[in-house]
C-alpha cells in the first residue's frame, strides 16, 4: 500500500491511484457500513437463495431494503403553500437522479393534467399564433440531452452566519439531473414565426397558479426545449407532466412545468416570481433581479453527514459538479480544510449543464479531516470561496435553525465536511 | 450546420420537391419542420391570456377603490391573509422592515415590490388560493387598490383602473441590480 501516490495532505491519493494500484487497493477498500467481522464468516445460502423470488411488478419500485432512500417533504399535506421535495444525494451515486426521486418543487401542487386535453399555445409578437397537441408535438423532430434542474434557493441553509447541522440532501437537495428528451423550442418559434420586436417570452403553466416566468428570446432559442420525457419516460406529475420549458442551466423556478402558454413580448412580465420570490436582497438592501444562472457548483456527497466512516482505511471522497456555463473543467479536493488540493478524476462523459461525478481516492488516517471540493467550468469561472460569496451577498445576523428555510439565493460556494474521530460527518465552515 | 450538409439538405429538399407530385411542404419536412401547430386567434386565447406588463398592457376594463377592495378582502382573503392584511396563515399584505436589515428580510408589497402591476396579475392569476381567476376584474382593481392604500402607496379615494394603476409608483421601484446584465436583451 505504501506505493500509493499521496498527493495532498491528510491522505488524498492521486486520482488514478485506483488503477494502478489495482487488486490491491481494491481489496483494501471499505464501504461505509462494513462490519470487519463479515469476512470471517462461513458462508452458507440465505433463505433467499433457497426458494424462488417473489413476482415482478409491472411498474419496478426500488428494494425494500432501499426505503430510506426517498425525498424529504417540508408541506406532505399540501397545506396551501409551497412544497419542496429534496433529492437524497448522499444516497445515490452517479450523475443522474431517478425520476422518482428528482427534486420537486411546487407553489401549489402538481395538477393532474389530462394529456389529450392539454394545448400549448405561442401567440403575441408571431406572424401566426399556434396551438399545439401534445400528440402534435410527438411527432416532431426530438433531441435527447442531460441537464441538471437546480431551484435558486438551493443551498440556501451556507447563508447562514454559522453552520447548519444537515445532510447534503437538507442543505443541496434542490438540484437534480436527468435525461430529458423533447421539442426544441426553436423549431416552435420558427413555426409561429417571430416577430423581430419580440425579445421576451412569458412562459406559464397549467398550474392553479398560472405561474409565469419572463425568458430572453435569446435563451430560447439557444438551447431551450419543450421536454416531454425524463429520463426515458414522460415527465413525473411534479416536474411537469405533460410538457415543461427546459432552460439548460438556468434558474429551476424559469424551466416552467404544466407549460401550457408562451407569449412574445418586448418587455419583460415582471411576475410575482421575477420580482419579488427570485430576487436575493443583498447587504446594501438593494436586491438582485433577472440571476439567470446557476452559477459554478459542487458539493461531496460521499462521504456527507449521515454517512458515518467505518473506522481508518480507504474511502472514495466523490461528490457532483455542475453550471450554467457548460462543462465542468476541473475539480480540487481537500481533506485538510483547504491546505492543500488534489485533483479529482472526472467520470466521463463529461456534459455541459449536467451533472459530473468527481472522485477520489482517499485514505482515512482516522484523525480529523475536513474534507471540501471546488470546481471550474470550461467558460473559466472558478468556484467562489464561502468568504467571497459572503462578501458579496452577506450572510443572516442569527443562526438559522430551519434547514428548508431560505435567507438568501444563489449560493454557489463550497460545503466542507469535518471528519471526527469517531467517523461521523458534521458540517462546518472552513 | 456546415456548408456542405446544408448543400446535401438542399439538395435532397430538391429530390423530394422533384419526386413528389402534391407535397407543398416537402422541403420543410425535408428540413425537419412538420408544422403540425394549429393556427389559433388571439381572441380565441383570451381567456389564458392573463399577463400584465407594467406599462399597463393586458390590464381588462373595470375599476376599484379601497374601500371596495375592503369589503372584498374581508370575504375573499382575511380568511388567509388576516384581519386587514395583518397575515395569518398567509403573508401579511400590510408593512415591511427596511431591506437594510439583513439579507433575510422579509418581502413585502411596501419594501420590495417594483411594480404595481404585479399586485394585479398575480392577484388575478393565483387568488384566492382555493379559487383562483375566480375574482371579477372590478374586485381585482378594489383589492389592488385596497392592499396599496393599507401601504400608503395611493391615498384612500383613489380609483384603480387600466389607466391610474400603471402610473402608481412602487417605493422599491428602483431597488433593483440586474445581475447578468450581458444575458438581458
């Protein structure tokens, strides 16, 4: 073992270290529940192995031994506010989310939406106003891509002036990626035949809300598509069944879901959620307006508070990157609090707007660490330390002690994780 | 696209033109354009088409006063949103600490809001919540009217309509820091 390529302190190994070490490190690695004893045992069938399996379902759901593994709900009522359901992300790996499991996040619930009576219509400044099936939109041209979902006010509990106590679902829940597949919006827009005048859409749903959003011509007709599937399938209830705006990359609350109207306009709507609920106040009480983007990002997801180390020894630290502006370029670890930095191997292919898993291979020394990741996006902007987010955007005068409350929004900086002795996983600042 | 495959289209738009007696729209399905939308009027839109700009574009005819809006509220919202906008289950519609105070601030329809016209769409389009695009237009001007004047943003007498509630001037009206200004058309 001695071999193994130490490349930053408190024992980060070379992000390749997993190949060249081979057999050997593998043997060496432990999960995060392994008991040492198991490998002693003598190995007999268990009952399942000795009378055949129960039927399979049509429709699969996930083991029963996997049932912790679900989405925290802050409104399961659906008491007449808004509902979040927060993605597991300490409790799934690669670069994905199950549709059952993508976040969700509704200001009045997810209408159950009749797909042959649904219309989506595109009228203002058009040569033609046009109305379309869903059955009409199934049978144009398709494009399949990854793209991460995040809500503005993800990550919101790091504006607190000191450090919540939460999992990285309670703290980073707000963000999910899937495979979407659908119509590029373009293509509509050509159709309906846009009037040079027209810069903006306000985009609106089918939803008892009507919510709308104001979106930059440019934008869509950029990247923006009117997604009908998620990750294969069509869309869940709450992401938006039967159609949703997808906006790569930009501000969750703006991929409108329940989409049944765009509108070109010259102006912006000025909505209730671009004015006043997308709107972060900063320290000088002015308050930023139009964010657009959701800005360079990561987090480590394994291991996170919730995932107690299982004594010394190898661990693979991994976690999910992501932005606005395309493909993540580079992710740094550290395991001493920012000392010094090892960089992490990028599980390809790397996507831009997606998800990237980044890991590395880290050997636990069973002291304490504190283990924090920062990435760089191939447009060159850098992860923001929580020290120059806070700078600009301020942080609350006192603790906040509700992770689903949200003081501010667009946080992008880091989350540190400190590693106790006893191998439990707190969150703290560094 | 390349110039050489936007050639190879062309020309196979050409083949398709050529060897298809009655295809009027070969050479759009060739580049992959169905045109499967079907030709809607605005006026057959009208009833979806519920925004407000806040030049006043979109506002419907009709008209309110507070004191109208009062008597509304107290039917339609205080249930929510308290005796005379005080907020109960629902947030308050009445005061609002200065935005100085923290990032955390709560946002209000006196120390946020930058337009006037929002009050209206947003209350047209999402109130009450068990009931929404329930309200007459008159009754969504007098609520209009009703939460600006609890705020001191328009006197008591005044009347809302197409024409006043474009020109109220919000106090947060200028607030506001465009944060990409490079993304904005």
């Amino acid at each position: 073992m001695e071999d193994l390529e130490v490349v930053a302190g408190n024992g980060l190994l070379h992000r390749r270290a997993f190949l060249r070490g081979g057999a050997i490190f593998a043997a060496a690695m432990t999960g995060y529940t392994l008991s040492d004893s198991l490998a002693a045992q003598q190995l007999a069938d268990d009952a399942w192995s000795t009378r055949p399996g129960t039927p399979i379902p049509e429709y699969g759901v996930p083991s029963s031994f996997e049932k912790t593994v679900s989405r925290t709900l802050t409104n399961p009522r659906g008491e007449p506010r808004t509902q979040h359901a927060r993605t597991p992300h300490h409790l799934l790996n690669g670069t994905f989310t199950p549709n059952a499991l993508h976040f969700v996040i509704s200001h009045s619930g997810a209408p159950d939406i009749d797909p042959a009576k649904h219309r989506l219509v595109i009228h203002g400044l058009v040569k033609k106003p046009l109305a379309f099936t869903l059955d009409a939109l199934g049978r144009y041209p398709m494009v399949s891509r990854m793209a991460f979902v995040e809500c503005g006010g993800n990550s919101a509990p790091l504006f607190s002036n000191v450090p919540v106590q939460a999992t990285a679902q309670a703290l980073h829940g707000l963000v999910s990626c899937a495979e979407w597949t659908g119509v590029m919006l373009s293509t509509l827009l050509e159709e309906a035949g846009i009037d040079p005048k027209a810069k903006w859409l306000i985009a609106e749903g089918a939803d008892s809300l009507a919510l709308s959003r104001s979106v930059p011509v440019a934008k869509a007709l950029d990247d923006a598509m009117i997604a009908l599937y998620q990750n294969g399938e069509r869309l869940m209830p709450g992401n938006g069944y039967p159609m949703r705006l997808l906006l790569p990359g930009w501000e969750g609350n703006m991929n409108v879901k329940w989409l049944r109207r765009i509108k070109l306009t010259e102006t912006p709507g000025m909505s209730y959620y671009e004015t006043r609920t997308y709107a972060p106040i900063l320290p000088n009480g002015k308050a930023y307006q139009f964010y657009f983007l959701q800005e360079v990002k990561s987090f480590i997801t394994h291991p996170s508070p919730g995932l107690t180390l299982n004594g010394p020894g190898f661990y693979e630290v991994s976690g999910i990157a992501y932005s606005a502006s395309g493909r993540i370029a580079k992710v740094m670890v550290t395991a001493d609090g920012g000392k010094t930095w090892a960089q992490a191997a990028l599980q390809g292919p790397v996507l831009p707007k997606a998800f990237t898993r980044f890991r590395v291979p880290w050997r636990w020394d069973g002291g304490p660490a504190i283990l924090q990741s920062r990435a760089w996006d191939e447009a060159g902007n850098m992860q923001p330390t929580r020290a120059e987010v806070i700078a600009q955007r301020g942080q609350t005068k006192a603790a906040v002690t509700n992770a689903a409350a949200f003081p501010s929004q667009h946080y992008n900086g880091p989350t540190s994780w400190a590693i106790e002795r006893t191998g439990e996983v707190k969150h703290v600042y560094a | 696209m390349s110039t050489p495959n936007f050639i190879r289209l062309v020309a196979l738009g050409a083949l398709v033109l050529g060897s298809t007696a009655s295809a009027q729209n070969s050479f759009d399905v060739a580049q992959g354009k169905p045109n499967l939308g079907t030709p809607i009027s605005e006026a057959e839109i009208a009833a979806w088409d519920i925004s407000i700009l806040p030049d006043g574009s979109g506002l419907p005819p009709g008209s309110g006063t507070p004191s109208d809006g009062a008597r509304v509220f107290a039917t339609k919202c205080a249930a929510c949103h308290g005796e005379n906008g005080k907020g109960a289950s629902a947030a308050a519609l009445v005061g609002g600490a200065p935005l100085t105070n923290g990032i955390e601030t709560t946002k209000t329809i006196a120390n946020f809001w930058p337009y006037a016209t929002t009050l209206f769409d947003f209350t047209r389009r999402a109130m009450p919540w068990p009931r929404p695009r329930t309200l007459t237009n008159d009754e969504v001007y007098a609520l209009t009217a009703y939460m600006l004047s609890l705020n001191k943003i328009v006197g008591e007498d005044a009347v809302m309509n197409a024409q006043t509630l474009p020109k109220v001037r919000m106090p947060n009206r200028d607030g506001f820091i465009v944060r990409f200004p490079e993304r904005m058309p």
